[in-house]
C-alpha cells in the first residue's frame, strides 16, 4: 500500500492472509468480457448494435455546447432508451487487462460507456480487471526486499544483476533504456513519449520478481546514498517524469485525463490503494497486491512517481499545488485524496517493504 505523506508516499506489504477479499472480487469477475469483445459481440447483435450506435451518436452530441438545447424531446428520449437498453448487455460490465495488445482501444471503448451511463467524477471506477496472479511472486521477493537491518549487501544491484540474467526482464529494460536515455536534440532530453511505452511494457510484461525486485529494492545501512540514487534512476527520472520547471498537480491532473492509458492507471490507483488506517493491511479494499500493480502501473505515464533524491524511501509525483490561483482550493483537494496528512508507521517484517 502507498501512503502519501506531506508530498511524499511509503510503501507498505502486508502479509498473505489479507488478500481473500481481492481474490473473491477476481472471481466475481471472472464471468465479464473485455471491452472490446464485448463490442464485437453487441454489434453482431442487432437490437443491441442499434442501441449501441444511438449512443455513439448521442456521446458525440453531448461534447457540443448547445446540445441540450437543440435537441428535442424525443431525440433526448431516445438518447436515454438506448442508454438504459446498454445496461442489459455485456457493454455495461466490461473491463480491460492491462496490457493486453488493443488496451488502448479497449479503454476508449470503456470510458464511453462509463462517461454515458455511471458519470464522470473525479473519483473514478477502475476499467481493469482486478489481477492477483503475481501474488505468489511477490513473497519470492523476501530476499531483495531484506529488512535495513539485516541487509548485507546492495540489493538494488543484485536485483538489477538478477535483471539481465532473465531474457526477458534484460529484453524490456533495454526497450526502455535506449529511448529513455537518447537525446533527440538540444532542446529535448528524450522522446518522452516512446520512454513511457517502452517503461509501461516493462513493468506490464516482465514477472514481478525482476521488476519489483528493482522498484522496491532495500540498501544496507553502509551504502545508503549510492543504492537508493540506484533504485531512484531504476525508472530513468530525468526523462520519465521531469520537466524544466514542476507543474501544477491539477494541470498535470487534467493532462493525464485526455489520455485514455493514464487516466485509467490513475483510477485505478485510486481505487485499489485508497488508504484505511483501520483496516488490517492499511488499504481500503483489503487489496494491497493489486495496488502495487496499480502503483507500478503509474509509471510510464505523466502521474508517474518516483524516489526523491534521499537515502530514504520517499517518494512522490512531480507537481506541486503553487500558482493554483483560485483553484487552489481544488488542488488541495487532490492533495487531500493522494496526501494523507498524517503518516502511517507500522512494524517491519519480511513481508514489508523497508522504510529505512
């Protein structure tokens, strides 16, 4: 779980036995289709294509200004028929997985259907599947993720050592090495763009126990600064997330949700690492494998986080609430959703990630 803390986030790993909820929502979830088959399959289906097309037609009237006024009664009618019809098809409970070879289409089709019938607000559903099959992985993570006290050697290097000893962990890292670190010309560092994609397939497709082993790595007591600035250049900082000057978090907000991908990743942290200090694992879902994905899932993204310039396991996005103007109100908002004010110490075992 990560708990944001005056800018900044910890990661927490609870033991095995708090994970039964998150597995009955993965079987629960079983039955649904993916958005895209589920497309496919309404307009095979004429009663349910009619429908589906009648609300295409009236999302893209609704983006004009002047819609509701211009359309009639009976268009308006229409438009919620159509709508209330979709609620009986396999449209209206579809998801997507992430990674999966049309994501992006798959999302489009999905934040359609979630805009048209459920809203749009800020604290928004996950379109992703809940994904708990790295579980097992994760608790093979025990040696990598040492406590500070008993750690004995550079974990972040032997993690990255373990990396390009694994064909596929050492294939995605230098698909994201290459345009993460070459430089496009004077004025631009890198082609953010292909850095993001190339840094979301690493961590959607090489297994947990590589690229976790390299996210969450801890560092011996007696080689703090040169480990952690290791672990913190794990997802090349300078290109991934930096910019010239740091931006606002309500414009870095608003960018995020024009792009299906992040806003999506977004929602989905919301979603599964929405803190609960009651709660036994400290997530309010219960769900803290799935928010570790939802957290990794951040990166490749302009949300994405990372490790502040410190010997300690601090970590935080790249905006700040400064020039909000009259917005500033909303900005501390998001602050009060993402930054917890008050931070959450617990004990540490193996199973934790180290606070230092």
């Amino acid at each position: 779980l990560i708990f944001f803390t005056s800018g900044l986030f910890s990661l927490y790993i609870p033991p095995p036995d708090v994970l039964s909820c998150a597995e009955e929502n993965l079987r629960a979830g079983a039955s649904r289709l993916d958005c895209v088959r589920a497309s496919e399959q309404c307009l095979r289906e004429q009663a349910c294509s009619t429908k589906y097309r009648t609300m295409r037609q009236c999302v893209a009237g609704a983006k004009e200004s002047n819609f509701s006024l211009v359309a009639g009664v009976e268009a308006r009618d229409e438009c919620r028929s159509a709508m209330e019809a979709l609620k009986q098809s396999p449209l209206y409970n579809c998801r997507c997985k992430r990674g999966m070879k049309k994501e992006k289409n798959c999302l489009r089709i999905y934040w359609g259907i979630y805009q048209t019938l459920q809203g749009n607000d800020f604290l928004e559903e996950s379109p992703y599947e809940p994904v708990n099959k790295r579980l097992s992985d994760i608790f093979r993570l025990a040696p990598i993720l040492g406590e500070p006290a008993v750690a004995r050697e550079n974990n972040c290097l032997t993690a990255a050592k373990a990396c390009n000893l694994n064909d596929t962990c050492k294939k995605y890292r230098s698909a994201y090495i290459s345009p993460c670190t070459s430089r496009v010309s004077t004025a631009e560092i890198c082609n953010k763009r292909k850095c993001h994609k190339a840094l979301r397939q690493f961590f959607d497709k090489v297994p947990p126990k590589h690229s976790y082993g390299m996210l969450f790595c801890s560092c011996p007591v007696s080689d703090q600064t040169a480990c952690s600035e290791r672990r913190r250049q794990t997802i090349v900082p300078v290109c991934s997330y930096e910019e010239k000057q740091m931006p606002n978090c309500l414009e870095l907000q608003a960018s995020c949700r024009t792009n299906y991908i992040c806003r999506s990743r977004l929602a989905d942290f919301f979603v599964n690492c929405m803190s609960e200090p009651r709660s036994l694992s400290g997530c309010l879902k219960e769900n803290y494998a799935d928010c570790l994905l939802a957290y990794s899932g951040l990166i490749g993204t302009v949300m994405t986080p990372n490790y502040l310039r410190s010997p300690k396991i601090s970590v935080s996005p790249y905006c700040d609430c400064t020039n909000s103007g009259n917005n500033k109100d909303d900005c501390d908002k998001i602050f009060f959703i993402l930054l917890p004010s008050k931070s959450i110490a617990f004990p540490l075992n193996k199973y934790y990630v180290p606070s230092q």
